[in-house]
C-alpha cells in the first residue's frame, strides 16, 4: 500500500463541468480536485463518461460549461496557443496504445523529444533507450508495436507519454485488456513513477484490484444521474460510503447479488486480496 | 451487469440438457398454451409441448391476446406440467405476459414456472429499462429529411473547405520551410506514389493507346487516312487522357490507401496521440502525402504519355502498315509543347485533389472497422468525380483560352 499526503496542493482543479454531444448530457456538475502527487482514479460503470471526462482533461473535447484549471491557470478559456503549451507539460496513455504504428519504439518515443528539444538524434535515441529501460522493455528498441504484446504495448505507450518529463500522466483504462500479472506490474509502475518523478496520475479505470492497490484519491461517476456521486480515497469509499451504489460497485456488487452463484468466484482477479 | 450476464450464460447452457433428457424419445410437439379461469380471478396460463427455437410455438402477440380476452382477470398463474423442451422463446413468451401484466396492474405469479425459467425472467425483469435509452424509430417527413440533408451538406462543405484552407497553409508553411514533418514519411509516400504505381500505369497507359488507335482506324481507314491515327493518339493522350488515368488510377491506388491508413490510425487513436503532443496532424500526416503526389503524378502522366503514344504506334505500324518514321514525324508534327503543357498542369491538380479528398476522408473516418471502409470508397468515389468535374472545367477554360 502506498503512503501519500492529501494535504498537497491542488494540481488540477475542475468546476461545475458539464459535458455532452450536442444536446445529449454525458455528464453535468462536475468538481473536483486533484492534488500534486496523487494517483486519482475517474472511475463508474462502463458508459458513465469516464473516458469522454479525460478527453475534457486532455484537451481534446472542449466542456460545455465549468471551468478546467492546471495550477491554478484556466485552461479551455485560453487562447489555442496557450492550451498547447499547457498540453506540453502532461503526458497521455490512450486506452489502446495509440503508439504510432509505422514507428519503432525508439522513434515513437523520441518524436516529441526531437520536436520539442535542441537535441541530436544520437542523444534522443539514448533518452528513449532510457524511458523504455524505466518501463521495462529495454532492447526493444527497434520493434514496431505490431510486434510486441499488448501488456508491452501499454508500457511503451507509458514511455513514450513519459517522454517530456511531463507534471501530469493520464491513463485511460491501463489495465484494460491485460493479465492480472501484467495488470500488476502496470501498477507498479504507476506508482514507482509517481514516486520517483513526482508526477501527479489521473486514471479512468473500473478495475477494482488496480483502484485500491493504487488509488489515492478518487471521483466516482454515476451513469443514471450523470454526475459525480462520491469522491475521496477509494478504499474509505468502499467500506464508508454513504451511497450504497458506490458501496456496491466497489465491493463488486457483493451487497446487491444475493440469488444463484456468485459468478465473482470463478474470476480471475480477486479485488479483496489484491488490495490488501 | 458482467455477472448477471454470465448467470444468465450459466443457465442457459444448462436449460436445453435438463429438458432434452426428458423428452428426447417422443414426437416433437409444436408449442401450445390455453387459458383457464380458476378461482378467486386467477387467469391459468398453460403450456404444452414444445416451446424452442425450432418448433413453431405461439408468439406472444396471440398469448397477449388471449389473456386480453380472458376478463376479470386479477392474477395470472403458470401450469407448466405438459411443457416439454423450452428455451429463450418460452421466456420471451413468459416476458411478454410479465409486461402485459404490469400494464394491466394484474400480478403475475412465477411459481408455477420450471426452476431454470423463473431465474431467467427474474433476471430480465432485475434491472429495469434505462429510461430514455431505447431508441424509437421515427421517419421524417418529406421536407425534415430534405433539411437534415441539407444541414449536414453544408457542414460537410464547410469541414471540406476548412481542411482545404489547413492544407494551404501547410503547404505554404512548407515553401517557407516551417514545416514539421518526418522525412522518412515522405519518402515512402513517394516510394508508393512513384515506383510502385509504375507497372499498373504502364499497362493502363498501353492499352489506353491501343483502344485510341483503334477507334480512330476503323474510321480514318474508310478515308484511306490512317496516319491520322498519330494525331488523335498523341492530342487525346497529351490534352486528356494520360492525366485523366493516372489521376482515376492513383485514386484507386493510392487515394483509397491513404484514407484507409488515417481512418485506421483514428481507429487506434494514434490521431489523437498527434494532437495532445502538438503534432499537427495536417502537416505530419497530410502534407507528406500531398507533396509526394504534386511530385509524382507530373511524373507519371509524362511516363503515361510516352506509353500511350508507344501503343498506338503498335497499332498504326502493325494494324495499318504505317511506318516507324512515318507515325513519328506524324506524332511530333501533331502535338505542340502546350497540349503537353496542359495535361501536365491538369495533373498536378489530380494529385493535389486525390491526396486531399484521401486524408479528408481518413482524418474524418469514424472508429470502426466499417467507418475505415466507408472512407476508403468515398475517397474513390470522391477523388474521381472531382477529377471528372475539373477535366471539364478545364476544357471550357482551354477552350476559350483558345489554345
């Protein structure tokens, strides 16, 4: 289990959001605050929004109310330019990789290094040995994604989004798609860059293990009322929560399902364990 | 909802074994039901035979409709003793009394259903429909479907310009040598546009000057004017028809590639990958592309001309008994600087309008693989139509250029 501070001071500050497509509402009221050094989760059931909330996050949907601010400075009702050069100080794991498949690991991971620093190609190749050493894959290098397993795919997708040292790293569903040994080991890294950089993480994912294993704050969406129906440490939220929805999602639904076997049980993944 | 779908997975699997052991010897028995008032207004709903997939059972339109019938029913009940083989149609059949019944405000009792069944149905009816999330079909009248087809005609246009716009700018930012994008991918952009696109050229390009021949033999031989045969080949390769084939071909080639490749890298989010680390994609991914086709496709059309009027030659020398020297003198007497002139301009503007309408659609392609499809055959279709349209703009403007 890791030890962090709520006290911090807040990273990313987000007020009164609403968000839709076109008149349908993906979700409305949303505030929340997330302190440096935090791993958040943005978690709820599949379609709740999670996803199109980081896209808000990201830059790459714009709200359709509320206000958005990293460190303080506003980030949607500035100037394009200005978003941009706010852009460059996060980092982003997209659900599926998204590394660029005509690339080689080491290219992915060095074209925003050649792009945004005075560096020569033999010391961006050397950096980029260095984020895929971090993450695991040194000596891959020169393998195309196409050629790599998925759990890699997600680790080189963590290099390449830790490329400019970035203040903030999204992740979008990490987990998604991987062994819970894989699964586990993301984890780690997660929080060992954390750690070890002091870069504040933003999760959206729904997978229990991870949330308590990780989680040190957290914001929790509700599909039907389409907002945010708790916050806070995801481990209080589970045994403490006031609303027994968040209760029964966290503790996988063990309060409601009562008839016929529990399917829970023949899972792979046992959330209980894997928190403690 | 993950586990109440494998609960239901469960049971199903078990279903069918439980009833076919039961009555696996005797006759298939079509699915049959009546209705028995019993006391106190209780409705009895009893099933007979089989109620599967493959025996024709009773819809629930015709069970609704007997119950409907039924009158002074308070309570309806289940007899399910002469019930052989059921599955999923006996419980859509039993969810459509569960919801008549709820209409009604008349209670139904599951008790008399098998073991397997009541679960079913107890877990459909578990979560109750998310309010406003069925679909309702509605057809538009006339005048509403005329609108919506205008408004998103109009957006379309409006997305086709602004990217039309956005790619200019690259492009000036290129000449100016501002722009930012990977050498390598232009280089293989013209390893595809250029190399590669030769053989399929060359055959098109041949039998195109061929077919001209042809044409014109069979009419310029009944003048004993067969030499003219060199004229039409070289103008209508030179004016037309070199940059219109190699602008059709590299549309199918290589303007249906390019929106597959960027409707693909949507897909994989690889797009939005560019634009959260500021890449832009119209000159990391566009302009690569577009300059290997303003490259190539001059190229190619000279490449296509020579070929064209080489089959021709095969024609007139072999068919019509001209010869060599004749059919080129006649060739180069025929065409001047400008004809050649013009359908090389012609197909710099085919390259410019296939690379653009190939990443317009690829960058516009929704995140499925049919979306990725779609873009590729509207790139096509786009490409060639534009390529038509402007051929025709360009021999009204030719024409009265007088030249």
């Amino acid at each position: 289990m890791t030890g962090t501070t709520h006290t911090s001071s807040p990273h990313i500050e987000v007020s009164n959001l609403d968000l839709s497509y076109g008149d349908f509402v993906i979700q409305k009221n949303l505030t929340f605050t997330v302190n440096h050094g935090d791993v958040f989760i943005i978690m709820g059931g599949s379609g709740c929004g999670k996803s199109t909330v980081l896209k808000c996050l990201i830059g790459l949907k714009s709200p359709a109310r509320g206000i958005v601010r990293f460190d303080g400075a506003d980030f949607w009702s500035t100037a394009a330019s200005t978003r941009e050069a706010m852009m460059r100080r996060f980092g982003v794991l997209y659900q599926s990789g998204a590394l660029w498949s005509s690339m080689t690991l080491a290219e992915n991971v060095g074209l925003p290094l050649g792009e945004y620093t005075e560096l020569g190609a033999a010391e961006i190749r050397d950096l980029a040995a260095m984020k895929l050493a971090l993450v695991g894959l040194a000596g891959f290098e020169d393998f195309y994604p196409s050629e790599i397993s998925g759990g890699m795919q997600k680790r080189a997708g963590i290099a390449r989004a830790m490329a400019l040292d970035p203040d903030v790293l999204f992740l979008d569903e990490p987990s998604a798609g991987l062994d819970p040994i894989s699964s586990k080991l993301l984890d780690d890294l997660i929080v060992e860059l954390r750690d070890s950089l002091g870069t504040t993480m933003v999760i959206v994912t729904h997978e229990l293990a991870s949330i308590f294993s990780i989680g040190t704050n957290s914001v929790f969406l509700d599909p039907v009322s389409k907002t945010m129906i708790a916050k806070g440490d995801p481990r209080e939220l589970r045994d403490h929560s006031p609303d027994p929805n968040v209760r029964e999602f966290l503790n996988r639904g063990a309060s409601a399902m009562t008839k016929g076997p529990d399917p829970a049980r023949t899972d792979s993944s046992r959330p209980t364990e894997a928190a403690r | 909802m993950e586990s109440a779908v494998r609960l239901a997975e469960n049971i199903l699997a078990q279903a069918p074994r439980m009833t076919v052991a039961k009555d696996h010897a005797t006759d298939r028995k079509t699915g049959a039901f009546s209705v028995e008032m019993g006391t106190a207004g209780v409705g009895l709903l009893a099933f007979s035979g089989d109620w599967t997939l493959q025996a024709k059972a009773p819809g629930a339109a015709a069970i609704a409709s007997a119950l409907a019938a039924g009158t002074g029913i308070r309570r309806i009940g289940f007899d399910t003793d002469a019930l052989a083989q059921w599955d999923s149609t006996f419980i859509t059949a039993i969810l459509g009394v569960v919801a008549q019944g709820k209409a009604a405000g008349i209670d139904v009792d599951l008790g008399g259903l098998p073991a397997g069944a009541q679960r079913l149905v107890t877990l459909a009816t578990a979560v109750p429909e998310r309010q406003g999330a069925r679909r309702t079909a509605t057809r538009d009248g006339f005048l509403v479907g005329l609108g919506k087809w205008w408004l998103a005609s109009y957006k379309s246009m409006q997305d086709s310009l602004a990217f039309v716009g956005e790619a200019t700018i690259a492009l000036a930012r290129f000449s100016v040598g501002r722009a930012r994008f990977r050498r390598v991918d232009l280089m293989i952009a013209l390893e595809a546009c250029g190399p590669k696109a030769l053989p399929i050229v060359t055959l098109i390009s041949v039998l195109i000057g061929l077919i001209l021949a042809f044409v014109g033999a069979i009419q310029l031989r009944q003048f004993g004017a067969q030499i003219y045969v060199a004229d039409l080949v070289a103008i209508a390769m030179a004016r037309e028809m070199a940059a219109i084939m190699t602008g059709i071909i590299m549309a199918g080639r290589t303007g249906a590639a390019f929106a597959a490749q960027l409707g693909t890298m949507q897909v994989n989010e690889e797009i939005d990958a560019f634009r959260t680390l500021g890449f832009s994609p119209m000159e990391f991914l566009v302009l690569p592309r577009m300059l290997a086709l303003i490259v190539m496709m001059p190229l190619l059309c000279i490449y296509a001309n020579i070929l064209g009027i080489l089959g021709g030659g095969i024609v007139g020398i072999w068919m019509l008994g001209l010869t060599p020297t004749a059919y080129y003198v006649q060739t180069i007497a025929s065409v001047s600087l400008t004809d050649f002139g013009i359908g090389i301009s012609k197909s710099v503007i085919f390259g410019i309008v296939v690379a653009l309408a190939g990443c317009l659609k690829g960058l516009q392609s929704g995140r499925s693989a049919s979306a990725v499809g779609d873009a590729a055959t509207s790139a096509v279709v786009l490409s060639i139509v534009m390529i038509i349209v402007l051929d025709g703009f360009f021999a009204v403007v030719t024409s009265i250029m007088g030249i």
